[in-house]
C-alpha cells in the first residue's frame, strides 16, 4: 500500500481496478508529402474509405430515426460510389493527394445539388457535405489507433496523462468509477463533464503512470489522495462515505435568485432530480455530441435537445448554449469554420453552418414556451449582431416551413476581456449576460497558469460586466469554476447577480446558502461596493471586503 496526492477536480471518493487510457499527442498529424508515393495514397484513400463507410452502416444500425439512416445512406453510397473512386485513384495516380482528389470529385459532384430550388434537395445537399468534409478531414488524421477504440466491459479507475472532455464521453462512462490524471487543469472543461456525471477525480498526479494496470486503487477525491491497494477494512470504511453530493437537504426555498444546474455530459438525466426541478441554467450542448464520430444531423440534435427539455417544468429556465469547440472541446468529429464573413476566426470554432444546424433543432425541440440560446466567446460587435440575426433568421425559415419553432431570446456569456471592456455596447444585443467565470478567471491570469483563487483582477472583470447590465436593466447570471463558491455569493448578490447556473449536484447547498440572507425581492446592486472592488490592489484586501459582505448580509 502507498499513497499519491494531487488537485481535486471532482469531488467524492470511488475505487476500482486502474485502466490506463494512452491518448494520442498529436491527434491531427498532417501527413508529410514532400516524398509523394500515389500507391501509399491510393491505399490510404481505400482503407479510411472502408472504415469510414463501415461506420456509418454501424450507426444506422444504431438507434437512429429512419431520416438519419437514410442520410447515412446516401453518404456511404456517395463515398464509395464507384465512378468516383474511380476518378479520385486516376487524380492520384497523376500526382495529386488523397484529400485534394476527393475535394475535387465529391464537391464537384454535389455542386448541383446545392444549387437545386427543391429544400429537400439543398438540405441534403449540405448534410451529404459535412460528412462528405468529414471523411477527407479523416484523410490527413494519423492512423495511430486513438482512445475512441477503447471498450469498457467493467467498472474500473481510468489513468491517464491527459484527457479531453470527447476522449472521456466516447467511453461508456457508466464504468467510469473515477479518474486519475498525471497532468490535467481542475478547472477545466473535463472537470467540469467530471463534476455533472459525479466522478470522483485528481488531477495532477506525480507517479500516476507508475501504476500497475489491475491494481486495485481507492480514490479520495475529498481529501485529494489516492491509495493504491488498500487494505479491505480501510477501503470499505471510507467507500460509506460517499454522500457528498447528498449531505445538504433540498428543501423548496425562496426564488429571490433563480438558482439552476448547468449540463450536458450525463445522458442519465431521468437519475438528475434536481436539473429536471430546477431547469437548465446552461446546456453545454456540444458535451451531448463530443464523443460522437459523425457530426449529427438535425434530427439526431433534435432528439438529443427534447430528452432534456421535455423534463423541464413550465415555470423553470431553459438556457442553451450554441456549440463551443475552442480549447479542449474538441470533437471527435471533423468540424468547419468560415473562411469569410462575421463570424470568421469566431472563438468558439464553429461554422455559420453547423450553427444554423444547430439554432434549427434548438427551435424545434420544445413547444409551447421560450427558451435562451445563449451565444459563447463573442468578441465583436459585429459577431453579436451577427448572431442574433442568424437565429431570427432561422426562426423565420422554420416558420415558412410551417414547422412551428418555439419563442425564443438571446443571452450573450461574458467570459472574455473583451465583452467586459466593451460590455455597456453588448448589452444591446442580449436579454441577460452569463458572466463565465471559468474563463474570465483564465484571462485575468495570463500569461501565468491558471489561479485558483478568486483574484482582484478576476473581481474587477466581473464587476465591471455586472455594472453596464445593471445600467441596461439586465439581468446577470453567474456561471462557471466560482459559482459553486458559497463564501462568493454576498459579492455577487451585491453586485447584481439575479441568477446563478451550477452543478445540479451543488443547487442545494447553494439554494439554502442563499435562503440565510432573508433577501427582499429587490436588485442589490451596490454602487460603493462596485468602488471598493474597483479601488482593490491585492488579493488581501479582496478576501477582507467578501468576509465583510459575509458578516453584514443584507
């Protein structure tokens, strides 16, 4: 028996037989051409043809809806069509790369379909595209095997270097008794995935790959150790003590601050009680479809989006954030960006494309109520304007579709410097800011690792987005790493915050937080405290100012 220490990333304490998970470094690898060899390129047009067709016929098999069988289809008859492969080896064979043969057959191909006046036809068209883009991205992909291959058959402790949030959900993590990382950020997005589906994890464990695989390991992701092969009597006594998510009574309490869970990972929601009570205060969309192998279609994401909405109470919030793939979100699908336009170089890296894919399903996935589709990363007025007239675009096609789309409006997250400084023009846009402070807290460290702590320049950004939402009359919601932090929320109540989005595991612990205030139904902004923060110099004088909030209340 030893022990190993490390960051807390989600709390809890789980144990099982170690699994190690070997993530490829260099998932994108281009291929080296400078050396050409057009019978290397022809196999490996053949090979990745082969699998990428035998993918999709699994996935029709798959629980699909009969369009998306279809669609996949049409997509594996495409691609393996043989007047194509024909014309793509011939392309090859004089000279040209795999992915630039078929670049040049496949879209030529589908030119006419996209010029077509039938809707039908153009939607399949560009259905038909994206895969189509997808299996030429998988042409310059390195053919290491990658973590997607990895089959749990049994409850076990993943070990690993390093994880993304897709490399962990295209696992069954149902087997997922807990994670232990050599490396990894706590307050990243894995983190997060970590904390909805109450996986006990440490991140930042030295020695972590000197774990024998099969070796039994108890993981006390309260106290943040790790004991590998623990004795029996020890590892029983600390496994009954696994109630942290439930040791704070849920008691119905006052709504002076809409109090909501952020989700998106768990495909278990029917187990989540307190997100089907309280609403969704963020839907990380994308962490639905990060594990996937294919983009999904329309249908598929307006599935997905009804299992979660349809369980939301009429009176509680629905608040869906639009695909963000920037950092580590990285699907496992290929995804485009815009060459041109307003949203070109966006933040969230995501196509004008998949977005109006995305805005579609979101509009038909609920009925009879209004929902906020809340738009992530933006740094320009001109994305702002941009994307609140993309969705009412979308609402007004599915109108004329006669396809009835929901009431809908528009939130902005505030979770870059640049929606701070500028915050007083955005609030134009947007009915509410989501202030994130996950990311804000990242910005305001830079360049030095991320900070822990709640800083006074992470302070500042915050009180200064709250003071132009209060000037515009809008409301404010706190996201993010520091939303869960009770001993924050005088400060935040002071500065404005009418609601706040965290972990559903934490809605009750924070619900009954808030409850010992004895609020009014009032908005406290608090325009000497905005001075004070405004004013700080050092992080002593922050924690002194949120003791003094504690001890005053309202």
């Amino acid at each position: 028996m030893y022990t190993l220490s490390g960051i807390i990333a989600a709390e809890g304490i789980a144990a099982g037989p170690a699994f190690f998970i070997e993530q490829n470094q260099q998932p994108d690898l281009i291929k080296d051409n400078v050396n050409f060899d057009s019978q290397a390129e022809i196999n490996l047009f053949l090979q990745k043809q082969k699998e990428f067709s035998n993918r999709l016929y699994h996935a029709m098999t798959g629980p699909a809806p009969d369009s998306v069988r279809d669609l996949f289809g049409a997509a594996t008859g495409f691609i393996s069509d043989k007047k194509n492969t024909t014309e793509i080896i011939k392309l090859i064979q004089d000279g040209v790369s795999a992915s630039s043969a078929c670049n040049t057959v496949f879209f030529e191909r589908l030119k006419p379909f996209s010029q077509s006046n039938d809707q039908e036809i153009k939607k399949l068209s560009r259905e038909l595209s994206a895969l189509t883009a997808e299996f030429i991205a998988s042409l310059n992909k390195s053919n290491q095997a990658s973590i997607h291959n990895t089959v749990l058959k049994e409850r076990c402790v993943i070990v690993a270097k390093n994880l993304t949030p897709a490399s962990l959900l295209c696992l069954r993590t149902e087997y997922i008794s807990a994670v232990i990382l050599e490396e990894g950020l706590a307050s990243g997005h894995l983190g997060a995935v970590l904390r909805e589906l109450r996986v006990p994890a440490i991140f930042g464990v030295q020695g972590a790959l000197q774990i024998k695989a099969n070796t039994h390991v108890l993981v006390d992701a309260i106290n943040g150790q790790i004991i590998v092969e623990p004795p029996y009597d020890t590892s029983q006594k600390m496994l009954l003590n696994t109630s942290y998510y439930d040791q704070f009574s849920d008691e119905d309490s006052s709504n002076i601050i809409c109090v909501s869970s952020a989700v998106g990972a768990s495909k278990d929601y029917d187990a989540n009680l307190n997100y089907a009570k309280y609403g969704i205060g963020l839907l990380r969309s994308e962490f639905l479809f990060l594990g996937d192998e294919v983009e999904p279609s329309e249908e598929q994401m307006i599935i997905a989006f009804k299992n979660i909405f349809e369980k939301i109470p009429q009176q509680a919030p629905i608040k869906a954030r639009t695909f963000d793939f920037a950092e580590d979100k990285k699907p496992n699908f290929a995804i485009d960006t815009d060459d041109t336009g307003p949203l070109k170089d966006y933040g969230a890296k995501v196509s004008t494309r998949l977005l109006k894919k995305q805005l579609r399903a979101l509009l038909q996935a609920v009925k009879n109520r209004n929902i906020t589709i809340v738009f992530p990363l933006i740094v320009r007025i001109s994305e702002a304007k941009y994307l609140n007239a993309l969705v009412a675009s979308v609402y007004d096609e599915l109108m004329q579709e006669g396809k009835e789309p929901c009431d809908f409006e528009v939130a902005l997250m505030i979770e870059t410097p640049a929606t701070v400084l500028s915050a007083a023009a955005f609030a134009k846009y947007t009915s509410q800011f989501i202030i994130g402070t996950s990311s804000l807290a990242q910005y305001a460290c830079a360049p030095r690792p991320y900070d822990q702590s709640f800083t006074p320049a992470l302070a500042k950004m915050i009180a200064l987005a709250c003071k132009a939402a209060n000037d515009a009359k809008i409301p404010i919601c706190i996201a993010g790493r520091f939303a869960h932090r009770s001993e924050l929320l005088a400060f935040f109540i002071h500065l404005g915050m009418t609601s706040i989005t965290v972990d559903s595991s934490s809605i009750a612990r924070i619900k009954s937080c808030i409850d010992k205030f004895n609020l009014d139904n009032k908005n406290y902004f608090n325009l000497t405290i905005y001075d004070n923060v405004m004013s700080l110099s050092s992080g002593k004088e922050l924690n002194a100012l949120v003791e003094k909030l504690n001890l005053e209340g309202f």
